[in-house]
C-alpha cells in the first residue's frame, strides 16, 4: 500500500491543493518500507490525483480537500481521509495503520 501526505514544513499540509511537496510512504502490513518526498506538478482540475495514481497511490490523509477533488480521486480508486492532524508523515502513517489516527472536519468544508 502506498499513502500520499502533502506537505508543508515536514508535516501535514491543511490545504491539499497549495501543497509544494508530497510524502509518498510505502507500507507492508504495519511497517514502512520506504518513504519518498516529490515535487507535484502544477495544480490543476484533476491533475494530482492523476499524478498520485500514477504513483501508485491507494490512500491520501489530508487536513482539507474541496469536494470536486474528493470526487476525482474516488474516480481514481484512491481513498481519502480528512480532517487530519498536522503531524509528520511518519507519525500518520502510523496511526493510520493502527486505526487511531484521529480525523476530525475537513478543512476545506464551509
């Protein structure tokens, strides 16, 4: 399994559009086996969750996501989660795979 995190200052982005940098973590059961951080293309309708399926992407832990967005990445297969913490993606990841992580509203619903 594959898990995006968008990031700003190494930990959890709030607003997942303006993200500069991804961690992309790589879990086998319940361990990390590798973690990359990568440069996004440019923001645009549709563009980051095809890039991010492109990954290989299954799940994305997000502090705020529009809701078009949600819907293209459902498009993708790619599950999201958010209303999450800003941690470091490590500590997510985590949580995650413990079913603890705590997720509150998504940011981005007004």
């Amino acid at each position: 399994m594959k898990i995006a995190i968008p990031l700003a200052e190494g930990k959890l982005a709030m607003h997942f559009g303006h993200s500069k940098e991804f961690a992309i973590i790589e879990v086998n059961g319940s361990e990390i086996k590798n973690k990359e951080t990568l440069e996004p293309p440019p923001h645009e309708p549709d563009v980051l969750p095809k890039w991010l399926n492109d990954q290989g992407v299954n799940v994305v832990l997000a502090g705020g996501m529009g809701g078009r967005a949600l819907q293209l990445f459902a498009q993708h297969g790619i599950k999201v989660l958010t209303g999450a913490p800003a941690l470091p993606p490590e500590d997510l990841v985590a949580q995650y795979m413990e079913n603890t992580l705590q997720s509150g509203d998504n940011a981005c619903d007004h």
